[in-house]
C-alpha cells in the first residue's frame, strides 16, 4: 500500500502531550498509511521542536493562531488525505485500519470523543460532545479531522482564526461528515483546572456566540 496520509498535528508549548500522541503514530508508519508528519508550531518555547526533530517530523512555525497553524500545515502536506490531529490527543489500538477504511468510503471523519480522565463527569462531557457531532455534524477538533486533499482544497482549507476554526470547517463539510467507529482520548486538564460543568457550560457558550456572529478574536479572550 502507497502511503496515501499526511498528518497534520498544530503546536504550542506541546512537549508534555506530544510523546503519547507519537507513540500511537506508530501503528500508521508500521502499516505503511502515514506518508508524513507535519509539525504546525505557534512559537513554542519547550521542547516541542527537539521532540519533533527527533522522530523526522517536517517542521512549519508561524504565529499562534490554531486555524493558521492547521492551514499552513495542510500548505505543506503532499499526502491525498489528510489527517488533523491535536498534540494532546491518544489514539486507540487499530485506528489505523478505521482510518483506512473511512478513505475507502471516501467521505471526510472524525472519531468519537472521550478523555483521559475517570469518572461520571469526564463520560457526562464526552457523551454530549458525541452527540453534538453526530447530530448536528459539529465536531471539534480535539476529535480529529480525516479529509481528502481534493475535499479540503474545495472546502476553502480552515481558516486563520485563533477559535472555532473546527466549527467553520465542519459547518461547510456538514452532513458529509462521518463519525468512525473508535474514540480518542484528548487530555483533561482545562476541564479538571475549570471545573467539568464550568467548563462545558463555557465551551458552549462560545460555540452560540461563534455560531450567532462574534468575532472569534473576542472569543479568543473568553477562551
């Protein structure tokens, strides 16, 4: 099989999560699905770019903004499909063969969400984010992004905006999206530092303002 996949993973300050995101990496390179890894960084002043060196990773930098981040990555990609990943994200065993049958389908997906964290909140969060998604076809994208280089091209690639840039794509891919058969583990601690009601009630707040007209800028700051 012809390495068909870019990954596309955006960065800031991201050396504590980044190993644990690499490390499920490596199902895809042993498969011969990744053809590339691409590092997106925002300024990072950690070890994010030895870390990404170390594992032969392409390196772009540029400012933080996670929608530039993504795009300017997406600019450098060569794979026919790409995939968004967030540096804190944990992949489950096998995804590599989800995400090669969700190419096969054709159709842009995303995985289920769940976090690295027990308990009834952290299910609670996850349950609604998954249901969100599925529907209203608004995943974020802390749920990952599988896309075909042809269908992002036409989508307009995401957009230079600090917030929301997952909403603005997923609102014009809209029914398209597929939700695949396996959840991946995004890490907790902006829900365990807030609070998991505060916090949720916070997120969804933003995404009524986002979706009723605010400048993702003002967003931004409330973030």
């Amino acid at each position: 099989m012809r390495a068909r996949l870019s990954v596309i993973v955006p960065t800031y300050n991201a050396a504590a999560g980044l190993p644990t995101l690499l490390g499920g990496l490596i199902e895809g390179v042993e498969t011969g699905l990744i053809r590339e890894l691409i590092v997106s960084d925002g300024g990072s002043t950690d070890a994010t770019a030895q870390i990404a060196d170390e594992v032969g990773a392409l390196w772009c930098e540029g400012t933080a903004s996670r929608g530039g981040q993504l795009r300017r990555g997406a600019g450098m990609a060569q794979g026919d499909w790409l995939l968004f990943l967030h540096a804190d994200t944990g992949l489950p065993a096998e995804w590599a063969g989800a995400v090669q049958a969700q190419m096969e389908d054709g159709r842009p997906g995303y995985f289920r969400l769940a976090f690295d964290a027990r308990g009834a909140p952290p299910r609670i969060v996850a349950g609604w984010a998954n249901l969100r998604s599925r529907l209203a076809h608004l995943p974020y994208g802390d749920q990952g992004l599988l896309i075909s280089r042809a269908e992002y091209d036409a989508a307009g690639g995401y957009d230079d905006i600090p917030l929301m840039e997952d909403v603005a794509m997923a609102r014009r891919l809209g029914p398209r999206l597929c939700m695949m058969p396996m959840a991946v583990q995004t890490g907790a601690a902006r829900y365990l530092r807030g609070g998991w009601a505060r916090r949720g009630a916070r997120n969804l707040w933003l995404l009524v303002r986002y979706l009723a007209g605010a400048d993702p800028e003002n967003l931004r700051r409330r973030y």
